[in-house]
C-alpha cells in the first residue's frame, strides 16, 4: 500500500490485502464470518484462485483494512 496514502494498486489489491490481514493479525474465520461467507470460500478469494470478486466483499476489506482508494493501471 502507498506510504500514508492508502492507497493500492490494481494489479496488487489481493497482495495488499494479504498482507494487512496479515500485519493487523486478523482471522481469515473471522473474516469470513462478518462477510458472511464460508472460510475455505474466502481464502480462495484472498489467495486470487476465483477471477472475479464480489464487488461488495472488495469494498468492505478495503474499509476493514483501511484501503482508500485502488489504482487502476
């Protein structure tokens, strides 16, 4: 993620959400939880098995995460 920006690019949200998830040591269970999806559904998500993704799920771990704004290159 941009230094202080919050701000990521396009070709990389997925590796910046992994990375935060990461950093901020949250659950991917819990995670999936509030979203209001499996686990083994949302760590497919998280490790870019499924091309496309649910707009509405992008938007909520971006917020969660603190992600402002995507690039799109």
């Amino acid at each position: 993620m941009g230094f202080n920006t919050g701000t990521c690019s396009s070709t990389n949200v997925m590796e910046e959400i992994r990375e935060l998830i990461k950093d901020n040591g949250l659950s991917v269970s819990k995670l999936a939880e509030e979203i209001g999806i499996s686990r083994k559904a949302f760590s497919r998500i998280i490790n870019e098995h499924n091309k496309f993704v649910d707009m509405d799920i992008l938007v909520y771990l971006c917020k969660k995460l603190g992600i402002k704004a995507i690039v799109i290159e």
